[in-house]
C-alpha cells in the first residue's frame, strides 16, 4: 500500500468530489503531518512552526463550521501507532462532521475559507483526508 500526504486533492479526486456523493451526513478523517517550520507561499518571515500555522487555521474553521452546520468530533496528537505500519506517522487527527459533502464543499469555497487556508499551506507537509458515511457509532450501541 503506497500512503501519500497531499495538500490539494489530485483531478480525479476533485471530480469525485463534484458528484453528489452519501446521501446525508459525513465523517471527514483527517490525518495531518506537520512542516517542521511554517512556510507562507507569500515569502512572510516567521518564527511559527508548522503545527502553530495549522492551529491558526484550525482554530478560524472552527468558528466558520457552524455557519455550515458542521463540527469537530475529534482532535488529537498521535501518540502511538497500535496496528499496521506507516514509513512515517501522522501527527494528528481530527473528525470533523459536515451535513452534507456539498456542505463541506461549499464551506471549502467560501471566501472565509479561502483566506484562512493561507495557515493550511503554510503549516502543513500533507495530509490524508477520508471521506467517511453512515450512521456514526451504530456499532457501539449493538447488545
């Protein structure tokens, strides 16, 4: 299995994204690896690591989710990779809920969103991302 970091998804990702997609919610999972320094596509001098540029970014699409009906589920540093191998692991991971993948896309394209992804850029190395679907923690209530 060949794992690859992306920043921005390939064309045929991108296509596949503009179909309609599950019907309702998702789970996107969200496995992000760090740049070492934060590198600003725009030459900016800074001191910020890539996980405080990321964090910047974070923190400004947690108040803009809510005006598309989404939430954080989950994030966390990866401490620990139990089962299976990676070259390299992750540093974190986050869960992040939207009602609808049009929903997401179309936060994705908000003007808001454009203009924070700069920290995005600048902090991350790569990221997995999972489109996820279904009835979430309906395994966990079966007797």
């Amino acid at each position: 299995m060949n794992v690859q970091n992306m920043l921005l998804p390939s064309e045929k990702q991108l296509i596949e994204m503009g179909k309609p997609g599950p019907d309702g919610p998702i789970c996107m999972v969200n496995l992000l690896k760090y740049k070492e320094r934060a590198e600003y596509e725009d030459g900016r001098e800074t001191s910020l690591s890539g996980a405080e540029a990321y964090a910047i970014y974070g923190a400004a699409v947690l108040e803009l989710m809510g005006d598309f009906g989404a939430s954080l589920g989950f994030s966390g540093a990866v401490s620990n990779i139990m089962l299976g191998e990676v070259e390299e692991p992750w540093d974190s991971i986050a869960l992040a809920y939207y009602p609808s993948r049009a929903k997401m896309i179309e936060m994705f394209m908000s003007p808001v969103f454009q203009e924070i992804s700069v920290h995005r850029a600048a902090g991350l190395a790569g990221q997995l991302n999972i489109e996820t679907s279904g009835l979430v923690g309906s395994w966990l209530n079966q007797s």
